[in-house]
C-alpha cells in the first residue's frame, strides 16, 4: 500500500510539473499585439459574451464573472438572460479543437450581427479560428507524455483560464480596477 501511495505522489508531482510546464511554454509564445487587441475589445465593447461548450464552458463562465467583477457587462451565452449580441459588442469564444458545431453555428450568429469575435483554439487551422476577428492560439505540440499527464483537453483548458485570469488583471489595470473594488462586485452566493 505504501508504494502505490509512493506512486501515486510521484505520478502527481510529474503531472503537475509537465501541465505547469507546458501550459507556460503555450501561454509565453502568445504575441503581445493580440494581449493589447483582447484587452482593448473587453474594455470598450458594451459587452462581453462568453461561450465554451463542456469543459472550457467552465473555464468561460469563470471568465465572465470576472469580467462582471472588473466592472464590465459580461454574459454566458445559453442562459436564459442572456440578449442578442449586438454590433459593436466582444464575443469570447474559447474550443480547443475549434470544431464544435455549437461553437461554429455561435461564430456563424456573431458575424452576422457585426459583434467582434475573439477565439482561443488549440487550432488555428480550424473553422472556428478562420471566423476570428482576433484568434489567440494555444500552441500544444504533441509528445509521448501528454496522453499520461494531461488527456484530452487537460493542458487548453489549464492554458485556458490562466490567459483569462491574466487577462482580466490586464483589464484591471486599464480600468483603475482594485481587488477591493471587485469584491463590492462580487456576486453575493448562499
């Protein structure tokens, strides 16, 4: 039993490791011009809307509620609240293939309403990434470990929410945002 937990710890630390790695490599190779680009459409646009389908959904809906805290109007699309997105306004659409049908039919919507279209793909050869108007690609080259540390979309969704996180610190900074002018923001949970 000791040495299965031995085990078990030593796959952890290398797996933490390699997800930490990786996603560091992918997110230093991001060209500043497209940080400046993001930053300024979430800043200026009347709004945000975020979409992910399965587990970069989780990683969008995170994203939006920051964005709410930081001070700007914010929505997931498929809520039941959610409007129309609108000319002018940011569309945010996170897919690590860049080919769900749900993502490209949302794509599809966003340019024909004249919206901005922001897309983070682990592909940038993909349908999706062609309807961007700013496409952020997550570089993941393949190796023989990432099946064992990091299956499926384990490393673009990781890469995922630390580019949204660092993202909205950088909006926080244009905006003359505070952590404690977010948490006067923050939703109020029972």
């Amino acid at each position: 039993m000791a040495e299965r937990a031995a085990t078990s710890a030593s796959t952890f630390h290398r797996a933490q490791a390699y997800i930490g790695e990786r996603v560091s490599e992918s997110l230093r190779s991001i060209d500043p011009a497209l940080v400046d680009r993001t930053v300024e459409l979430l800043r200026t646009a009347p709004a945000t809307f975020v979409y992910g389908a399965g587990r970069s959904g989780i990683v969008g809906r995170a994203f939006a509620m920051r964005l709410v805290q930081a001070g700007l109007t914010a929505y997931v699309i498929g809520e039941s609240v959610t409007p129309i997105v609108r000319k002018g306004d940011a569309v945010f659409i996170l897919s690590g293939r860049g080919e769900s049908n749900s993502s490209i039919q949302t794509a599809n919507i966003v340019r024909r309403e004249g919206a901005e279209l922001v897309v983070v793909t682990a592909r940038p050869a993909s349908k999706l990434a062609h309807a961007a108007s700013v496409l952020v690609p997550l570089d993941f080259p393949e190796d023989a470990d990432r099946p064992r540390y990091a299956p499926l979309g384990t490393l673009f969704e990781s890469a995922s929410l630390r580019l949204t996180d660092a993202l909205v610190a950088a909006v926080m900074e244009r905006r003359g945002e505070t952590e404690d002018s977010m948490r006067r923001r923050h939703a109020i949970m029972v």
